[in-house]
C-alpha cells in the first residue's frame, strides 16, 4: 500500500526543495486505516459478559425514556413494554434487533478514489465539530463566520490522514441560525471531495441533509450507499430526547448511518466507577442502536459516545485522564461483541490555549482510541477548551498526529527486512548507514518525519525566529491555504444544491438566535 | 491496592483544601507498577523468531568490537571466537549466557517501604538524567549546579509516581568533573530515601559509586541485593568502549544490575527499516547482556536501549514517530522472549521550549512504553530539547502524567461493580448522581483529577491570571519544594559517606573541563 503521506515527505529536503513543496504538496487521501496492531483488551471474555449482563438489566429493568411520541409508537409495535415514555428493552429484542446492524460498510464520496470503508480493522479520522470559537490564523480567539469554516473545510481537503469535511467543525455565525444547516452542508460538499457528516439539528434539518445528499449523488444511490453520517446524542443517563431521535428517522429511513452517542460526563450522569459507567453507557447505546433497526431494518449505524470525566472542582469535563482511556478501550471490546462499528472522540482536552496541557491531552487521547480500535474517530483535529473553540494552530498539528497513528497502526513493515539486514554487514561495527543505497532509497518510507515538530539544535531554533509550535502551524496553515484548489462540484449538481438552499431559505424563517450546544 | 495519589487528590477541593493540600501533600511514593493490561505485541510467533534469527545472525557472523582488552580476554575465556577487538558470538552461547540473568528481582532503598520489584509485569518510572542545561523555577535557560540537582531530587522525592532519583538529573556545573560523581551520588542518596542510579562515567567513578552504596547498605547486603542501577551506552552499530564495559564490570561485580543501552539513531546507525533496526539492536543488546554473565553468573542485568529516529533535514534526534512506538512494542516482545527485564526511555522530545510540542511527543512516548510493557521506564520526567536541558515546569507534569499512565496500566477497578451498578436504578432516567452515596464514597478513588491541567472555563481561567500550564506547574513546583522535609541519613552512615569523598576529593585531582555527554 501507497503511503502517500510520506512520498510527501519524500519531497522535502532543505529550503529549496520545501519552495517546491508548497506548490506540489501531496494532498492524496490517505486511504482507510487497516489496523494491524492488537486490539487493547482489558476486558477477559466473563468480564464482558458481566458488563453486557448489566447493561441488559438496566434496559430490562430500569428502562429507557425514549421522550418522543413517534419513537413510542414505533416500540410499541417492536413489541417493548412501554409504560408512558419508559420502554423496557428485552435483551432478546435487543440481541435480535442489533443482528441486522452491519459490521462494515463503504462510505461513499463525490469523488470515489475517496470512498473508505468502516467498521472491523476499518477507520476513519474525521475532524472536530460544533465549536462556537475558534483561535483563528493570528491566534486570536473570536466568533467564527461562514469563510472560517470554509477554511477549515480546505485544510481538512488537504490533510492526508483526515477522511472527512465532518460538518459544523466552527459555527457560522454570521448565518442565520434556522438556515445555518443548508450552508454548513453546501461548504462541506463543495470545498472537498472527500465524504463529510450530516447536520442533525432537528429533524427537519436532518431532512433538508438527506435532500441535499440526494441531490448530490442521487436519490437512488443514497438508498443503498452510505455517503454521510448524522450524530445523535443521548441524555444520559438513559434518555434520548425528540430532537435526536427525530433526526436519527429522518437519517435511517434514506439508509444513512447514524452515530448513537449517549453523552457521558463520567461521575456525574454515571455511577462513579468505570465498568459501571461502561455498563450505562452501552445500555444506552444499545438502546438507539436497536431503534434504528425499528426505524429500518439493516440501516448502518454506529456505536457512539461522547466520554468524559468531570472535575469535582468544577464539574468541568476532562480529557487525557486513565479512566477514559480504560473505559475506551472496554467500549471498543464491547462494540466488537456485538458486531458493530464504533464511534470515539479523539483529541479532547480543556486547555485555553495551544500549550503543553493541550498536547498531552491530545497525544494520550489520540493514542488511546487507537489501542482501543475505534472505527469512526471524531474530533480528530483542532479541538480545544472542552470544544469551546477549534484552534487553527492546533487543527494542522492534529491532522499530522493522525498521519502519526495512522502509520504506527499499520504495524511494523516487513517487506524489505532482508534487504535492510544485508545492509548490516556492509556497514559494520562502528560504521554509518546514511550513505548506504538502501538507506538512500528507503530512509523517508521507512521513518515518519513530521512537519510540524522542530528538532533543530537551540541555535538553529533561535536563529529561525524561536518560533514555538503556535507560530509554526499558523505559518504552516498559511501556506496550505495558499496552495489551495477547489475540486470543483459537477456544474448541473452546484446549481441544482443552490436553487434547493435558496429555496428553503424562503421557506425557512430566519430566526436570529444563536445556539452553541447543539 | 491503596492509590496514595488518588488519596492526596480525594483532599483537594477548592481554595480552603488547597491551602491545606499544601501542608498535608501526600508525597507516599506509588508502589512499584504491576501491570494489568495486555501488552501491544505486534509481532507474532514466527516474526519474533526471525528477529531472533537475524540477531544470532548478526552476532556469529557479522560479530561485535569490544574495544577494551580485558573485556576480549574475558570473551576468550568464556570461549567465544575472538579476531582482535571483534567478538564472534555463536547463539548456543548467548542462549547459555543470559540464560542466568534474573527474569525479575527487588531492588532495595535505604527506605525499605520505597523497595521496588521490577522484571515481568513490575516496572517503575525513573526521571530523565545527563541535562547539560536547566530550565529552572524562572523558565531561565541556563547552567545548571548542584543546588539545581538536589532541587531536582527533592522534586523526585516527593512525586508519588517517580520511584527513583536516578543521578545526574542535571549536570552540576559548578563541581570540579573529575570529583562530580561523588557529589551527585551523594545528592540522591541524601535528598530522597527512594532508590538511585549510579554513575557509570568511567570504571573509577563506578567503583567509587559501588564503594559509597556498601558504606550506605553494607558491604554484604549489596552482594545479595540490587540498589542502585548503572546504564552502559553502546555505540551503534555493533561497538562496546572500554569505558562502558570497566563501568559494567565495576557494577556486575558487585551484583549491581546495569542497563545494557544500544544508543540508535534509527536510519543514522542502523538500516532505514522498523524491523533491521530492532534486529541489530536486538544483537547489540544481546551481546553486552551475555558478557555481563561472563562477568558474573547470576548478576542483575536490565536489556537497555536509547532510541530515536533521526530527522533527515539536521541529522537530529526525533520522538513521539510512529516507528520509535512500533520499535518499543518490538523490543518489549524480544526482552520476553529472552525472560529479561527491559529498559526504555519515556517523555524524550526535541521542543525547545515547554510547548504544545513537548506535550505531544511526551505523551505519545508515554502511551507507548506503557503498552509496549517497559520495565525501568528511564527518562520520566523533565526531559526537553533532545535532552538538552530538563525543565522544572515539565518535569513536575511529567511526573503527573506518569501517576495517570500509572493508574491506567493498573486496568479497570472492579470491586465495588455491584455496589455502583445499584445507583443507577436509584438515579434513574435522568437524573444525577453527584448526589448519591456511592458517588460521594468513590468518585475520587475512581475518577483520577489532574492537578496541572486547567479545566475551568475560560471565564475563570482569566479572573486566575490567564496562565499557561508552564506557569501553574512553576508555581506548584515552589509549592512542592517549600513543603519539603529531608528523609535524614543514618548519622553514622552520613559521616562515613562525608569522609569518602573528602577523601576521594583529595585523591582526585580537580579537573575542570565540561562534560556534557557521558
């Protein structure tokens, strides 16, 4: 397999060979991931058994409140017992209904080279949503408008290891609220080719979504080709709201996969205790899960959570701490019990600015949800300050990161080993190898050199300005949007979205509040 | 198992606990890491093997300079073929020879509470050593001297996740380095009753280290039990300097357990490949593992490494790529092949300051030494800019990130799963559980907070005085060092020790020259 990203690297050599760089930088997708390091199991196979045991009581006995009149109905004649909003999932139900979940499927694109496949060994990273700030090309923090997000639309274009545009990766506020949707979806489809998430808003929005996508590529294809994905989060614990469950018909009733997330902020929705806190959330993830086999029998869906510990200083959320990683790694196992993909968020941390803590955080989460295996990895660029704003500076470094892992997943590379071994006794003791052919040919494929960490002595450091990591991936992004080409939409297509956006701009009335919390 | 940390965390709560925290800092050390997840082994049976069959290769065939006369003198004993300074190592005789090296053994602090198992699933964390530079309690970038060191061990003393001193932490500029190895000894077995390492910076100061550890602990009682531990660097490809191997000598003879280090520049002094790289190493470390059996049957040994990739642009040192995370999970598989504790190097990164960077490759490096199941995890704390210098600010972070890795490699708690699992009926469908008894009982046993990250809001943030992670970790550092109290020596043993190196100052003559690169 190619690795385009470091035949990128390839190029780079010195100052001259990095002018040529900025006009001839390798932007290829990286395909899927196909993961081919262990699965971190913490889990022993009873252990699983007893969280899946617990969880099947909690949706037998405790419930679930599904707060939403069609969703009752719907269960009704699945044949739950309901009791006004509480529906009491029998873990035969359950089992019967998640059996029609497909283990793995393709995600299509508008430009096929760009299709991935998802679910088993498969992942994707998909960038950060929904921030309501960002830290901007000067580092200054402020409201984001319409051109911010198409910006990050670009970068994530030109990032080889992000799989997605995602959707609202910074709210435009500069667009009325109530129509925000239509344009937020216009700018993921149109400043990359790559495939991108769908607003689930209310289910009306969800519905202009599925429009859209059918406009695109077609009302046809998009019954039997996932090209999108919708989010639905839950309330834990153990609710799932109108809203939510209104945009997951809308979603699977067109055959678009949704993520089934029930929100965890760990200690405060959950018991205070990882596996119980696990046992909770993959009550309520079963929970969606199975009601979207009620909506349509085998419609893709995935595995979801938004996970967090919360400080008992402040009931802030955290990130980077060792229960999300152990609980990441014990969801991962549970997704696989059940045969379905999974969705984690990658990244997280609640640091102000791009410092240290920032990195940490990052670093250990990003890491984490790639031991665990995770599938559909959100929020993997550009997250800061518990999601309050998306960071440029950031945004850039995350994308190389997941370049990072992405290498590291792939295992080690066998297939020259015994060409690299006779370089051995050429060299011999006391010998070096960078003047050796085989290091010559095989150096830049063989080690991962990022772009964005400088490791040039103090002096060289100094003498290039005593830029920190900020400064640098400002620049970096700079250039990156300089070199940046539209892959421009089919013409008939284009006008086909704007006449649709215009027209439900009539229809729709502008309201003007903002909403940051989707 | 009791969790010191979470322990002094469960005190912290608010400004008025705060305040107290500062009085009543649990600074118990952590007992020695018994792993409880499974290890990232990304090789199998058959690939392992052909490591193996590579390095026995490399060791009969391609051989190994020892260039120091005794050390082929010994070698001709032991039986191997010898041609000048090269050693031709048949694999029977490695097999035999590290046959006898100790799978796992106790090693022993003048604090017998702070004794320490290490081999199989025990592993500890030792912070960095060998900084030519510091950045101190000020951010200043600067020289460091003795003051500086035993500020440094003070700090190792009271971090409940660093189980040791280790030396050299910094270098002492303002002692003569001819005399340093007696001083810097001396600062670790003063300001700390934790365990330490020993200077192997020639065969002289080894024994000198030997000699103060017997008047420490006894002649008799270090024959019969590590206390201290030497790190013995080789000079990749395929060469051990007479210096290192007087050092190992000096150490195995009296049963101390030395590191045996192959210092890799991968693609600079091995092939450009994963695999050869971990292949040469493999042999590297074989070679000087099997001769500290010629030196002693039976003696401690610890499979060593330092390991990095170099950049292609400067020829620099780079970490947190995903090859030095692939490496490690490698070289962990081989030392368990072989039944021999390993050595890897934690936190390591080439930043120049305390940036996002830093945080990155720390906490990458972190992640991967922890799932490649590491041993004496060596360079824990402090680490920055190649290893230039060691920051105060990072190296209390660090420390606080090893308490996490700590808590995480423990694997998930479940002793009171039942009890837990009982709130969520009595929570029920929306509602919350920072109320309930269970959560009050456990929250903080269960959910680790992190002192040095900020997860306030950015409101709060700023009514604080807007401070980056480097700042708050300075100030917790003063506060750290204002509460600490000495450990006092044994006042006999504390006289004797005084007296060695006044004696050994008068014996060695005060050379003045640096030292930076032991």
């Amino acid at each position: 397999m190619s690795d385009t990203n470091t035949r990128a690297r390839s190029r780079s050599g010195g100052r001259s060979a990095r002018r040529t760089l900025r006009s001839t930088r390798d932007i290829t997708m990286l395909p899927g991931l196909t993961r081919a390091i262990p699965y971190c199991e913490v889990m022993d196979g009873s252990q699983v058994e007893k969280i899946d045991a617990a969880s099947m009581d909690i949706l037998e006995n405790v419930g679930v409140q599904f707060r939403d009149p069609i969703a009752i109905e719907d269960w009704k004649r699945a044949g739950a017992k309901v009791v006004g909003e509480m529906v009491y999932l029998d873990r035969g139900l359950v089992r019967d209904l998640i059996s029609t979940i497909p283990s793995d499927f393709t995600y299509h694109a508008r430009n096929p080279a760009n299709n991935l496949r998802l679910g088993g060994p498969h992942s994707v990273f998909v960038p950060m949503t929904g921030a309501p700030f960002l830290r901007d090309l000067d580092d200054v923090r402020r409201n984001p408008t319409l051109d911010d997000l198409a910006m990050f639309h670009k970068l994530s274009h030109m990032s080889p290891a992000l799989h997605s545009t995602a959707h609202h990766i910074v709210e435009p506020y500069d667009h009325p609220i109530s129509q925000r949707h239509l344009r937020i979806t216009y700018s993921s489809m149109k400043h990359s080719d790559k495939m991108f998430m769908g607003m689930t808003t209310s289910p009306k929005n969800a519905e202009d979504v599925m429009d859209m996508c059918a406009i695109l590529f077609g009302e046809d294809f998009i019954e039997t080709h996932p090209v999108t994905t919708g989010n639905c989060n839950g309330n834990s614990p153990l609710v799932w709201d109108e809203t939510m469950l209104g945009a997951m018909r809308a979603f699977c009733k067109r055959n678009q996969p949704v993520l089934c997330s029930p929100f965890v902020l760990g200690g405060a929705n959950t018991p205070a205790s990882v596996p119980a806190t696990v046992a909770q959330l993959n009550a309520e993830a079963l929970s969606a899960l199975a009601y979207t086999q009620v909506i349509r029998r085998g419609a893709p869906a995935i595995y979801g959570h938004y996970l967090s510990t919360v400080s008992m200083k402040s009931g802030a959320p955290m990130a980077g701490t060792p229960e999300i990683s152990l609980m990441n790694f014990m969801i991962g196992q549970m997704a696989r019990f059940y045969g379905v993909p999974w969705r984690t968020s990658n990244t997280l941390g609640g640091a102000k600015t791009f410092d240290a803590q920032a990195g940490y955080e990052s670093a250990t989460t990003l890491s984490s949800v790639i031991h665990a295996g995770a599938n559909y990895i959100w929020h993997s660029a550009g997250w800061n300050e518990a999601g309050m704003h998306c960071s440029v500076a950031k945004f850039v470094v995350d994308a190389e990161q997941c370049a990072m892992a992405y290498k590291m997943a792939r295992g080690p590379q066998w297939h020259d080993f015994d060409q690299a071994l006779a370089a051995v006794p050429d060299v011999g003791p006391g010998g070096h190898y960078l003047g050796h052919p085989h290091t010559q040919d095989n150096f830049q494929q063989a080690f991962f050199m990022p772009e964005l960490f400088d490791n040039n002595s103090i002096e060289q450091w100094m003498a290039e300005g005593s830029k920190e990591i900020t400064q640098r991936a400002l620049e970096y992004a700079r250039k990156m949007l300089a070199d940046y080409e539209e892959p421009k939409l089919d013409e008939a297509k284009n006008e086909a979205l704007l006449d649709y956006i215009a027209r439900r701009e009539r229809e729709i009335p502008a309201a003007s509040e903002l909403n940051q919390t989707y």
